[in-house]
C-alpha cells in the first residue's frame, strides 16, 4: 500500500451546477493504493459519488471497480480496491457540487 502522487486530474464539467472529475493512475496502482484530492481545488464542496475502473490492460480490457472512499475536511481519499491487484492504470470519475 502506497500513496499514489502521480495521478492526472482532469476537471470535466466546470460551471454547470454540478462538477465532474476525471482521475487517471498511472499503470502502477495496486489494490490498497491511495489518492488524496482536496476537493475545493476542484470547486467541489460535496462529495456526492465516484466511478471506478480498471485496465487489466492498458486502454484495452476495461473494467468497472468499487474503491473505498473517506471525506475528510475537504479532503477525497480514494483508496484503490478490487480484484486487480498489482501494476494496473485506474481511471475514477468523481461527482460533486
């Protein structure tokens, strides 16, 4: 377990009421992996759910995975689970307001 600092984050829908958030690991992510994003950054004030996926292979073999999530003070950890274990991209989609 490690936390992971390298991640991309890409704010998707800035203005429109509710925001989006892309968050792409590198191919190094293992299962118990974590990522902290301070959600203001973002303009994100409520968590309000997250979308998770796996690349068994890169960009190729996709598929959906449960991370667990904790909020606190502002603060969205993420922390990487699912039947993958070790050396695999993440992508997670993160909703707020």
């Amino acid at each position: 377990m490690a936390a992971i600092t390298t991640s991309t984050i890409t704010d998707e829908i800035p203005a429109l009421g509710r925001k989006m958030v892309m968050v792409e690991t590198p191919t190094t992510a293992d299962t118990g992996d974590t990522i902290s994003i301070t959600l203001a950054s973002y303009g994100i004030s409520t968590f309000l759910g997250i979308l998770g996926f796996a690349h068994s292979t890169e960009n190729s073999i996709v598929i959906t995975e449960a991370p667990t999530t904790a909020v606190t003070t502002g603060t969205l950890v993420i922390t990487v689970g699912g039947t993958l274990n070790t050396d695999d991209k993440r992508v997670y989609i993160i909703w707020g307001k």
